[in-house]
C-alpha cells in the first residue's frame, strides 16, 4: 500500500508584520526543539508551547511538523548560499592555490551555520517535500563555481568545467560534511583545510 503523501507546502504566507513575528518564532521553536529533542520528538503541539502561541496558529500557516522542517532546510541552505554567493566572482582573479583555499574556506564557513541543526537534518530528517527548491539553490551554486573554473582554465588539468565543478563541490561538501557531523572540532582547524585544499588542487592543477 503507498503511502499518502505528505504535504509540506506552506498552508499561506505572513504579511502583516505581526504574522511575520509569529512564524519566525515558530520556526525558531522548531529549531530548537529539533536540535534539543530530535525529529522524532518533535510534534506541532510542542513546538507551538514553546514559540508561546496556539496550536491553530501553527495550522494557519503550516499544516504538519514536515512542513516546519521543510521551511527550515530551505532556509538554511538559502544562509548557507549567502555565505558564497557574494564572493566566489573574485576568486578567478587569483592563483590557483589561493582561489582554492578560499572556496574550501568558504564551504567551511557555509556549514559552520547552525552546525547542530546541520546535523539533525542529514541524520534524522526523512526526505520532506519542497527539496526541489533546495536542488535549485545547489545548482546555482555549480554554475558560480563552474564560472569560477572557467576564469581559472588555463591553471586547470580538466577540460570538462561542468563536470570538475561538480566533482569539487561534491568532494569538499562530503569532507566538510562528515567533519560537521562527526567531528567538529575538526571545522576550526586550519590543517584540515589544508588537507582538503590539497586534495583539491592535485585534482585540478595542470
């Protein structure tokens, strides 16, 4: 028998500066409940005692806790997004070394955001709807870092950017990744960078 499928489409948007209010504490209380408690343990119910509000206000704007993490994960990656979006255009500009060293940099300080919220969604979050909009955000950023690559071309072994930009992104993602969920302390180490830009510029150096 299939399973109905969850909804985790906002049920409206805030407008007024009051419903705005009430929807970011909301999502702040999902924060924290999720990061203290776990997904398992997290229920709308709960989350609406401790954003202080009813739970009918919850179900005017999200119809079920899938909806709330939704709406977090895609926050997140959008702050995480911030974080490289306003400065990968100048990394072209540089040697290679250094214009790797600041794209893992970069990476490292996108997934220091909310590290324990990271870490809730990658080990306990089932897939909820909406990731197509998450998917969207990461491709945008293959095509800045590509862009990247292009500026760099004649430093590069590749010929294939589209496929380099992604090979790059996919293995300092994983590394940064497992560090967050695994061993953060490792994220505030210079020589774990080094290791990762290492890997990085054998990869693409000419």
């Amino acid at each position: 028998m299939l399973r109905a499928r969850v909804r985790t489409n906002p049920r409206k948007q805030p407008k007024q500066r009051r419903a705005r209010d009430t929807v970011e504490a909301i999502l702040t209380a999902t924060t924290r409940i999720l990061v203290r408690d776990g997904f398992e343990r997290a229920s709308t119910n709960r989350i609406a005692e401790e954003a202080g509000v009813s739970v009918g206000s919850l179900y005017q704007y999200f119809p079920n806790k899938e909806a709330l993490v939704a709406a977090l994960m895609e926050r997140h990656v959008h702050e995480m997004y911030a974080v490289l979006e306003g400065e990968l255009a100048r990394l072209s500009s540089l040697p290679l070394r250094p214009a790797v060293r600041e794209l893992v940099g970069l990476m490292i300080r996108a997934h220091a955001i909310q590290p324990k919220l990271h870490r809730v969604f990658a080990e306990q979050v089932p897939r909820v709807g909406r990731l197509q909009r998450v998917v969207a955000v990461e491709r945008r950023f293959e095509t800045l870092v590509q862009n990247v690559l292009r500026g760099l071309d004649g430093r590069m072994r590749p010929r294939n950017l589209e496929l380099a930009a992604f090979v790059v992104i996919q293995t300092v993602e994983a590394l940064t990744h497992a560090a967050v969920l695994y061993h953060p302390d490792k994220l505030a180490t210079d020589e774990f960078a080094e290791e990762v830009v290492e890997l990085v510029v054998r990869y693409l150096a000419a």
